[in-house]
C-alpha cells in the first residue's frame, strides 16, 4: 500500500455517512435502493459515497439482472483489514519510494 492508497482509504472512511454504508453493508450485500432506504438518502449520493468507496478498495459493485429484467446494483464490502500505526505509515512511505525508485529503472 502506499500512501497514495492509504490516504484513499483514510479520506473514504472520513466522513459519517460513509460509515454508515460500510456498517450496513456488514450484514450482507444489498442492491443500491435498499440501501438508500435504510439509510435515508438519496440514490443519487449514496452512488457517490459508494464509488469513493470502491475506488478505496472498501466495497465492490456488481451489476445483476432481476428475474423480470431490471438491472440492480450490488453492493458488499470488500475484505480489507485496516491498522492505522506509525508501522502502516512508514510502510506507505517505503512502498512510494520503492515504486518511485522502479519507474526510474534504478535498481533496489
């Protein structure tokens, strides 16, 4: 992870509503207007918050047709393991050095 990625994932988990979607998606996947309704927003920006979290790695989308045909969205949370230390961060910092360091063709 560098730290690109871990902020990614910090400023997705960063706001409250955001969590929400991820505590409810923890009883299972859903379909995005389930989802609106528990959580009392509209489909418009809860598709919002859902693709900043998918860019994050949190939560992954999938596309199902119903048995009478209409496209559903489905959401479920992605395995991710998060341990937000002094560690997590050093180790952010190493993997862009390493990846600046492998476009530049130098070797480690």
């Amino acid at each position: 992870m560098t730290s690109e990625d871990l902020l990614a994932v910090l400023a997705a988990m960063g706001h409250g509503q955001r969590l929400r979607i991820l505590a409810e998606l923890a009883a299972g996947r859903m379909y995005v207007s389930e989802l609106a309704r528990r959580l009392g927003i509209s489909r418009p920006l809860l598709y919002m918050h859902l693709e900043r979290l998918e860019k994050a790695g949190l939560v992954l989308g999938s596309l199902e047709l119903s048995e009478s045909g209409k496209a559903l969205k489905y959401f479920e949370l992605a395995a991710f393991d998060l341990h937000l230390n002094i560690r997590t961060i050093r180790a952010a910092l190493a993997a862009d050095t390493e990846r600046h360091s492998d476009m530049q063709g130098n070797p480690r």
